[in-house]
C-alpha cells in the first residue's frame, strides 16, 4: 500500500499515544514544636503538580502539598496548628501505548483524580512525632502525532436529499395527563 493505490489515504493527526493511572499511598512524619497530647484534625491543602514525560518509562509527576495538623498539647489545655510543605515525585507508568509516533515532541495531561487526602493520623515515637498517612491517584494521557491509514469511498459522500416532515402539532391526547391545579396544590413534605 502506498501513494500509488488511491483507495487509502495516510492522514498525520494528534492523537492519545499513552495512557496510564496510579494510585499511591505514603507516610509523612511531621515533628511538632510541642509533644502532642491528641490529634484534634488533620487536612491537606495547597496541591501543586506539573507532568512531563520521562523517556519510555512513564510520565513523571512532580509536586507538593501542605499537611496542617491541628493538635493539643500540655495534657490537652492548648492546642496548636503545625503545617508542613511535603514535595513528592510519581513516576506514571504508561499502560496503553501506541507506538506509531511520528516524533518525540509530546504533550502531557495530567489529571488528580483523588487530590491527596489523609487517610490517618495518629501521635508516634513515644509521643514525638505525628504520622499522617495520604493517598492521591492521577491519570495522564501523551498526545503526540501518529499515521492512520482510512480507506477511500470511490463514490465520495453521498449524501441523500431527503427531507424529513415533522409533526409538531399538539393534540388533545398530549393534554390529557395535565393537571391544571398543580400550582395551587400544597405539597406536604
């Protein structure tokens, strides 16, 4: 198949060439300024990410995000905010690849389908440290150009020149249901 036979065509278009997902759960330990006596809340904030694709391996994620872990101290008679900006790299392995890809200029969609959450939060190490543990999940997709190859219709596009009649009137059957009271009704909830 090539130019010679006039029954296909290669038409050069952007498209999805890798896809890939990853879910992922790690453990962060934040050191207070005061021992604490109890978590009283735990939240994550700030979620920053860029994505750039990282050879045949994957695509790379890399990010950061803030903790702040509300926590009370002197057996419970004061409480404090502690907030700590945690970086992170994902490598994204790419589980649908196309491998037609004309060149090596891509474009990377990134997407957090679950923003890091804490998943848990408890005092360790003898009351010293406060563990937090956080999930987040992305999708990312590569565009770049391929090849398809389409066949020609030898007839071109025929089109047919018909013309539909639609019936829009409305007939007394179409008003049979209708209440006409149903504004003044008072409905009990």
């Amino acid at each position: 198949m090539g130019f010679q036979d006039q029954s296909y065509r290669e038409i050069i278009t952007k498209a999805v060439i890798g896809r890939g997902r990853k879910f992922s759960k790690n453990i962060d330990h934040i050191k207070p300024e005061h021992k604490p006596s109890s978590i009283l809340g735990c939240w994550v904030i700030n979620h920053l990410y860029n994505a750039k694709k990282k050879g045949d391996k994957g695509v790379e994620i890399t990010g950061s995000y803030d903790i702040n872990v509300w926590y009370s101290h002197n057996d419970n008679t004061k409480t404090e905010v502690v907030t700590e900006r945690v970086p992170y790299k994902e490598l994204v392995k790419l589980s649908v690849k196309d491998e037609n890809c004309i060149d090596d200029e891509y474009e990377v969609y990134a997407k957090a389908i679950q923003q890091p959450n804490c998943l848990e939060c408890k005092i360790v190490q003898h009351g010293q440290k406060i563990f937090v543990e956080i999930e987040k999940e992305f999708l990312v997709e590569v565009i770049g150009e391929t090849k398809l190859c389409v066949k020609v219709d030898p007839d071109g596009c025929v089109v047919e020149d018909v013309e539909e009649e639609w019936d829009f009137e409305l007939t007394d059957d179409d008003f049979k249901d209708v209440d006409p009271d149903f504004l003044d009704k008072k409905h009990d909830n």
